[in-house]
C-alpha cells in the first residue's frame, strides 16, 4: 500500500529553509535518522523528499535516467561546466557516456600513471625538507597538483604557471557561489541569481577565467593519431562515428572533467593526510606498508593494488567526508519509493554522508575505523551504505582515474614524509558544492 512521506512542517511560506541553509549536513542527517527511508520537508512551496534507506537508493540509481532526471538545480552548473556529460539529460548525455566511458576504463587510465607519479614526485622534491618551516597549505598543494595532473592527462601538456593562480581561484570562486545559488534557486522561482550579485558577478567571471584556459590549452595541443592524451581520445572517438564533433561537445567535456576532476580528487587528498594527522598510528602503519612494497621505486600499478591498508584508509576517509555529499535529481513521472509516494517534478536527494555516517549501518559511524573495508566486513552491508562515486548510469565516469591518483599520492607522501598538524588546530566541514575542509588543512612535514 502506497503512503505519504513524513517529515518536519517547517515553517509558513518558507518551509524548512532556514535548517537547511544554516546547516545541510546536520539537517538531512537528523531527517535521515528521524523520519525514515524516505523522508519529506517543504522548501519554499515545493515538497523535497531525501532517501536514505539503501534499497530506495538503489531504486533511484536503476531507474536514473529513465523515471528521474537532473532538473534546475543541474542548470545552475551551466555557465561553468557547459553542456558536458555533468549537466545534460536523455540522448545527448547518452552519446557523451558513450564516447567518454571507454577512454576512462581501469585499464586506459594506468596509462597516465606516470604523470601521476612524476607530478607527485616534483611537488615531492619542492617541498624539501621543512621540519622548522612553517606548515604547509594541505589543499593548497594537492589542488595545484591535480591541476597539474589533469591539464596533462586531458591535454598531454602542463599547465602554464603564469595561469595556475588564477584558475585556483577560479575554481574556489565557481565552488563557493554553486551552493548559494542553488539555496536562492529554491525560493522565488530563482529570482535573486537574476540579480547582479558579487557572488554571481565571481562565478561568471571564474568561469570565463577557466574556459579561456581551456580553450588555450586545446588551441595549443593539436592532437595527433598517437596522442594519449583524453582530449586527443575524444577527438579520435568522435571522428569514428561519423557525427558533427559538435555533436559530443568536447570543449564542454574537458571542462567538466578538468572541474569536476580536480576539486573532488583534491579536496579527497586534503582530507586523507588530516585524518592520518589526527590518528598518526595508522599513519605508522601505511608507511611500513608502503616501504614494505615500493621501497625506495616509484609505484607501479601493481604496487597499487598491493597496497591494502593504504586502500582501506583512502576508503574510510572518502566516508567520513565524501567530496560530493550529495545528488539530486527531479522525478520525470509519479513514482513509488519504499511504499512512499513521490510525485512528478518532486526534488529527490541521496545522500552519501547521510548514509556514510548512518547509525543503522555503521558502528560508531563518527569514528574513524578503516578496519570497516576488510572484506569479511565489506560483504556484510547493504549495498549504497558507501557510495562515494555515486550510482547507477550517471556513476563518476572519472572513478577508477581518480582512485588511481588518491593511492599514488598518498603512497608516496606517506613514503617520504612524517605529518603532523598544528597543536589544538581543528578542522570543520565546509559543505560548498563539494565537501571542502573549513579552515584548509595545514600540516607539518618532516622528511623521514
């Protein structure tokens, strides 16, 4: 028998707003744990509805696509990301995945190890040894990274350094303003982002600053038939169909992965070394792992895969603090939830921190524990209690490059250098589009 979700009245006109602008996190947490499976709360005139029970999630991933779609919210993301694999629907999101998801196998992307490993390396060797010098910006550094990583994967060329501040704020900039558009999107038909806001007026001229660096970069790559760099795949990939290139929307594809890709890896990074700062025993432990498998080499893959602690500590960090905490989607028709009714146009969230750190499926759920991803344990949940790449068709394209970067830098960070954090400085969640740390991570390094 079909019923209504429950959840809180809110209040007249506004709904739950309030809650869930001061605090998202906290506010779907306490729906989550307070109302059940599949809770609903009124923002603005509209009925939201937030599913944390795992068989719902997994219903709304299958049918992803089909009986749900990315609604207005999505559109926001436009202007920086354009009309790539991240912000578009039905056919022309179906062609992008399938000229995207080949060139971005397991197998493909241990091509770009070797970037990883001597981007890693150089940053490595920069740092030096600073045991009496001040701490080092943990985001900081693993955002200029990845951004270094990424510009050579995608464009099989470095990053010109006279452009890497700016793209760095660029990104913080698109980042910081995405969430409070869509908060302001929620109430009055999105009128105020019509407004000349300074956050608006940020972000267009961020994402300005970012596809002028794309666009550089694909001017200045040419792609040949033996290039290995993505962009060079796409456009090979393309050309094979037979369509208009402009069918696939390239420029847009790049700049969805070279966003997309470089925040969620470098926040992800960030808050690895916190959490082995704060529980320096499993740090010892990683780096007898790892001294145990690379020595005094640069990794391969198949040190990678050896690396089982380093994994299971990657692992129960991405559900601690998982760089995309969120995915939201609009039903396409009237549907059915856990018995619940969810109607047509309804706004639907799944949430991976709400089921990360859910009581009924995690012990201590707060606690860090990475002894949570030994198999015998991973065997006993439920599916979509940990779901850090999300799900379903719309799953991270970018997943097994991104994971293949989180163990290399880890690996070799972990190697060379003994971390340790300001004394009594604490670290809190800073929910933007992604899941940022608030203030940013600094740490000790002390070569070992």
């Amino acid at each position: 028998m079909i019923h209504q979700a429950v959840g809180p009245r809110g209040w007249p006109w506004i709904g739950s707003l309030p809650a869930f602008v001061r605090d998202p996190l906290r506010f779907w947490t306490r729906l989550a744990n307070g109302y059940g499976g599949v809770a609903r709360y009124r923002i603005g005139a509209e009925q939201h509805f937030l599913i944390s029970d795992p068989q719902g999630i997994a219903h709304i991933f299958r049918h992803d696509t089909v009986r749900y779609y990315r609604g207005k919210y999505h559109d926001l993301l436009k202007p920086a990301f354009g009309e790539g694999l991240l912000t578009s629907n039905d056919e022309p999101w179906r062609q992008q995945r399938r000229l995207i998801q080949p060139l971005l196998t397991k197998q493909r992307v241990s091509n770009w190890l070797d970037i990883v490993v001597s981007a890693t390396a150089a940053t490595i060797e920069a740092w030096g040894d600073r045991r009496d010098e001040a701490p080092v910006d943990f985001f900081e550094g693993m955002a200029r990274l990845v951004q270094e990583i990424n510009a050579k994967v995608l464009f099989g060329r470095a990053l010109p350094y006279q452009a890497q501040p700016a793209l760095l704020s660029s990104v913080s900039a698109i980042n910081g303003s995405l969430l409070r558009q869509v908060k302001r999107a929620m109430i009055w038909d999105g009128m105020l982002n019509r407004l000349p806001l300074p956050d608006v007026r940020r972000f267009r001229a961020a994402a300005n600053t970012l596809h002028r660096t794309v666009d550089r970069l694909t001017a200045e790559s040419r792609p040949q038939v033996d290039d290995d760099s993505l962009y060079g795949g796409l456009t090979r990939a393309a050309n094979e169909t037979g369509s208009p290139p402009e069918t696939f929307k390239i420029r847009d594809q790049l700049i969805t992965l070279f966003l997309a890709g470089h925040e969620t890896t470098a926040v992800a990074l960030a808050w690895i070394f916190y959490f082995l700062t704060e529980h320096s025993p499993w740090s010892e432990r990683l780096h007898g792992e790892i001294s145990t498998v690379l020595g005094d080499r640069t990794p391969t893959l198949a040190d990678l895969n050896r690396l089982v602690l380093t994994r299971q500590v990657i692992d129960e960090s991405l559900r601690l603090r998982p760089p995309v905490y969120a995915i939201g989607r609009r039903a396409r028709v009237d549907d059915e939830v856990c018995g619940c009714r969810i109607p047509a146009e309804s706004p639907v969230v799944v949430s991976p921190y709400v089921m990360h750190h859910h009581p009924a499926y995690w012990h201590e759920p707060e606690r860090f524990e990475p002894e949570r991803f030994e198999p015998d344990r991973v065997a006993t949940r439920p599916a979509f209690c940990y779901f850090p790449f999300g799900g379903g068709p719309h799953v991270c394209v970018g997943q097994h490059l991104g994971m293949m970067e989180l163990l290399a830098v880890v690996a070799m960070v972990v190697r060379d250098f003994r971390l340790t954090a300001p004394p009594g400085r604490r670290v809190a969640l800073q929910p933007w589009i992604t899941l940022r740390p608030k203030p940013d991570v600094r740490l000790f390094l002390a070569r070992r």
